[in-house]
C-alpha cells in the first residue's frame, strides 16, 4: 500500500479499465474463465485494429487453451444482433461486466466461467445470429428471436467447444450480468492505490491481471494468472514471479498461490520447469510443443534437435521474486518458508546441472532457459555463459543467505556457503568484462559473443561493479548508439549488426528488463536513474497504448509481432506505480 488516497472507487475503476477493452487488443473475458470475446474477424497475435474508428458489428468467440492457437480454438466465428428490420445493431460500449449492443438496447455478459448470455433490455424484437466455427461448413447459422419471455439467450460452452444453447427470460439474463458485475467490481475494490496520473492505467493493468486468471483443472483448479489468453495460457517460471509482484499489491494471496504453483514441480535434482500448464509441465526439450520445435528448425537453431534432451527452465529470479511478494504483507510469511528449500535446491541445481564446463559458473544449456529465446547471444554454439545469469545467481544466493537468517536456520553454514558462492559468482562474472569493448561479454562454447545486447547490463543487479565499470554501464545506457533510443532500454545496442527495432529479444523494449534495470541502478547507488527509468518505463506503457508484451524504442508503440494484455507488462507496470507513489 502507497500513502497514496484512493479517489476512484470500484465502479470507476472498472470504467477506467473498460476504456481500453476495444475487443482486439483486449478481449472481453471474465477471471477464471478460458472464453475470449473479440470483435468478428480480430483475435491472435497479430491481429491489429484495420480502422478502430469503425463499428464492430459483430464478435468472435475463441477460447484459451495451452499452446494452440485461436483460429484453432474458435467455437463462433461471428455473433450478430439484428434489429427487427434486419440491421445489425453495433458493440457502443464495453465494460469488464459486458458488452452493449445498439446502445443498450442488447447486451452480453459471462454465466459463469463457460456460459455467455445475451439479452435484451429494451421490449426488442431483436434476432441473435450465430455463425458456427471457421473451417465448419456443415454448421448452419442458427438464428434466435429475443422477445417477450423469451427475451435471453445463454451460450454454455464444453470443454470440446461445442455449445449447448437455450433460450431464457430477461430475469436470467439481468441475474448473470449482476454476478459478473459484482465480480468485477470485487476485483477492482483491490486496485493498487498510485498516483492519480498512473491510476487510470494502473486500472486497465489490474484488469489484465484479473482477466488472465485461468484454472487448471488438472491441479484442483488452482488459479494461474498466464502471461496472455491470447498465446502464453499456462505458468511460465519467470512470468509468475513478475505477475507475483504486481498480484502483491492488490491481491498478496494470489500472488502467493503464482509462486506456490510455480514451485510445486521440481525435478529430481531441484530443477524447476519452464512452464506448468494442464496438460502437465515443459522441463526439458522433449517437452516441447511441434510448432516449438517447428520454429526452432526454421530459425537453423543446432537447439532443434538435441541428441539427448536438453532442461528447460527459466532465470533463477525465485529469491528475488519471494522477497518481494514477502515484502507486500511484512510478518505474515510462514508461507514463504515452506518454499525456501525448494528454491534453495534450485540454485543448487544451477552449479551442480547447467555448469556445463564445470568452471564454476553456471551456463544457459539452452537460449528459453534465460527467458531471451531469440536473443543474439545465442545465435552461436551453446551453451552460453551470460552476464545476466553471473548476476541473478550472485543475487539469488545473497537472497538466500538473508533468507536463512531471516527465517531462523539453526546452522549458520548455511548462510555463509551462500554468501561464499555469491562471492564467487561475482568473481567468475568480473571475468566476462571486456576491457578493450567496455561491456561484459557473454561467450558461446567458451568463445567470445560478438552481439552487445542488454543481458550486459543486468550486472547491475549486484550493485556490485567497481566504479569504471559502473561508469561505462551508465554511459552506455545514455548513448544513443547503444541504449540511449528515445524509448527505452532496447534489448540490443542500437549499433550492433543485430539490433532490430521491432524482432522480439532483438531490439524492442521488454518492461521486465526495464523493471530489473531499475532495481539494478538502486542497488548500483543511483537513485535518480533509477527513479528515472521507472518513470520512462510507466510513460513508455500508456504512450503505447497499454500492457503490450515489447515495444518498438524509437516509436513508443507495440512491436508489431507482439501480444497484448501481457502480464508481466501489467504487473511490472504496477510495481513501478507503485514504487514511483511512495
Ligand atoms: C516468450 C519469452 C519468455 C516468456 C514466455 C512467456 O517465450 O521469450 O521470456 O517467459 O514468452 O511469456
């Protein structure tokens, strides 16, 4: 909580949030619940407004599902309200709670998690048109006259997307909407309080949070906020820790329950998954969806096919994530206790597993492993030694020796063999500083990377670097040759053969990086940086229109090839706000 008032309550909130849903970038979706509503035609990541100026005169309904993709997941390619003369009335407005059809005369809002109801507010008559899914010639469009007592109609959607369809009283109808407004408005109750320049984005964040809530059946329907309904629906390792940070300024239990999933999962050896989903978890290679591997091919990656499987897992940012999520609610957190041994083991698992050249630093055995999958430090042989990962261990293990102490462990060789491997750490990752290049240098197969990208920034962290080095960091981070673009930080110096504004790890701006690029210049003694890039990063986010997953760092914009509704986006977004309303 800030010292910041409060002075939109929850209904404004929702307002504020709703502004943003234009059922393309956002889509009208309900906590909990795998249906997305998007207007006709729009859905997918690539999907970007034609003329958002003109009215939407029909919706789409996808559902979310791990690694599919939406046109493989429709069940109405078009809903369409028809006036008695035949016209179609147009969406005029959106809210969390629903979507409005012919200014109010229509409207649609969830029955529960899998169920749409549409309805009529006015005496109507009004004809529903459903279109049956893409591809399905054989479904007739079936048309359902609203009127009288007759006056709703609900969509129940199966888990094989088919659709049970019955026609209801406009009672019914008003029960539903009432139910999902007040669950919405539950949820926006416990919206961050920031600054009142911030509170309206900070608002549509909150919703992404809300609205990426899936369950997963498979594990007692625990609640996993996914990085997107629309590409990512499953908890991915470093996601979760991100979107647990920003959960703990609203919501510390659901945040709580983001890091328990995340952890509940280890391999034998302490390894942590990659990503934990319905159908299972993704730790190795082998787990890999074919369209993974599929592109992975198309790249000429030698990753593709591994002779033996390779883990998969993501940056050891747990310590660093628990702290935080601990820090929301101060005193309560035997929770965090009983996560600490697995995260302990995990690191561990680093030194004993992925130090792949036994050199006593801990390599990347594969690039999704650092979180950075197309970055061009791995463009060469693996595995790859990277100043991102010497930093997150030097930090992790320092976390985890304050952590032993803080929690009371009776034998205080365990803090010390932290802070020792810490110490090591940082000594090994000095070592990757190229004098001559005034960068650290990541090495592919024990040779030297050519690409300058900003996993040579994230050394920071340590607050550690001997103060030429730190010199030549902040003066890279300022020159507009390197990461001085007019949005910033891209993920590539600007100078580099490699740098691409607008190629995913290749150039864009990724506002977790920003965020640890923030934490790295505080705890580097930089206050005023780091207040600084906070700020840019918050402005660089309602400039763009919104939580997207990159940015473009000349233009402000989303990268075209980018989601929207990203989580850790949203979350991160929140941290600062909330950082800059202390
Ligand atoms: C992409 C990102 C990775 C992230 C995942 C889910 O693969 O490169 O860092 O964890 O998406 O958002």
């Amino acid at each position: 909580m800030t010292g910041v008032a409060q002075t939109m309550d929850a209904a404004a909130l929702a307002r504020a949030a709703g502004a943003h849903l234009d059922l393309v970038r956002a889509p009208f979706t309900l906590p909990r619940s795998r249906l997305l509503v998007f207007a006709a035609g729009a859905g997918g990541r690539r999907a970007v407004p034609v003329d958002p100026a003109a009215p939407i005169e029909g919706v789409r309904v996808c559902t979310a599902e791990y690694e599919r993709r939406l046109d493989d997941c429709e069940v109405f390619r078009e809903i369409r309200v028809l006036d008695a003369a035949g016209a179609p009335l147009p969406v005029t407005d959106i809210q969390p709670q629903l979507i409005e059809f012919g200014g109010g005369a229509v409207t649609l809002s969830f029955a529960g998690p899998a169920a749409l109801s549409i309805g009529l507010r006015g005496d109507g008559p009004v004809l529903v048109e459903l279109h049956g899914p893409r591809g399905d010639a054989s479904a007739p469009v079936q048309r359902i006259p609203l009127t009288g007592a007759a006056a709703s109609v609900g969509l129940e959607i199966a888990p094989d997307r088919s659709a049970s369809i019955a026609v209801a009283d406009a009672k019914r109808h008003r029960e539903h909407a009432e139910t999902s407004e007040r669950l919405w408005l539950d949820w926006f109750a416990n919206t961050p309080r920031v600054r009142p320049d911030l509170q309206g984005m900070t608002a549509f964040c909150w919703w992404v949070l809300g609205a990426n809530i899936v369950e997963l059946p498979a594990l007692g329907n625990a609640r996993a906020v996914v990085p997107s309904k629309i590409g990512y629906v499953g908890l991915w390792q470093w996601d979760a820790y991100f979107i647990a940070v920003g959960l703990s300024h609203g919501d510390p239990e659901l945040a709580r329950e983001q890091l328990q999933l995340a952890f509940r999962f280890p391999s034998a050896d302490g390894q942590l998954p990659d990503v934990v989903h319905e159908e299972g978890i993704l730790a190795t290679s082998d787990d890999l969806p074919p369209a993974d591997r599929e592109t992975l091919r198309r790249a000429g990656s030698s990753i593709a096919d591994p002779g033996s499987p390779v883990p998969l897992t993501k940056p050891p940012l747990a310590a660093w994530a628990l702290r935080k999520v601990m820090n929301a609610t101060p005193g309560d957190d035997e929770w965090a206790r009983a996560l600490l041994p697995t995260i302990a083991r995990s690191q561990d698992w680093w030194f004993a597993v992925s130090d792949l050249d036994g050199d006593g630093m801990p390599e990347y055995g594969h690039p999704y492993s650092s979180g950075l999958d197309d970055s061009p430090i791995f463009d060469g042989p693996l595995p790859t030694t990277a100043p991102d990962l010497g930093a997150y261990l030097v930090l992790q293990d320092a976390e985890l020796a304050r952590l032993a102490e803080h929690f009371g462990v009776a034998d205080p060789s365990v803090a010390e063999t932290h802070r020792a491997r810490s110490a090591a750490t940082l000594a090994k990752l000095l070592e990757l500083w190229d004098e001559d290049a005034g960068f650290f240098r990541a090495r592919a197969a024990g040779e030297p990377v050519g690409s300058y990208a900003v996993v040579s920034l994230l050394p920071l962290l340590t607050g550690a670097m001997p103060d030429p080095v730190l010199d030549c960091m902040l003066a890279a981070l300022d020159d507009e040759q390197l990461f001085g673009t007019p949005w910033g930080v891209p993920t590539v110096a600007v100078d580099d053969p490699d740098f691409s504004p607008e190629r995913m790890w290749r150039g864009p701006v990724w506002i977790n990086i920003n965020t640890l690029l923030v934490e790295g210049l505080r705890a580097s003694g930089q206050p005023e940086r780091a207040r600084d890039l906070a700020e840019r990063t918050v402005a660089l986010v309602t400039h763009g229109g919104g939580p997207h997953e990159y940015f473009n760092p000349y233009t402000g914009e989303k990268a075209e090839t980018a989601t929207t509704a990203f989580g850790w986006s949203a979350a991160l977004f929140i941290e600062l706000a909330v950082q800059l309303s202390a």
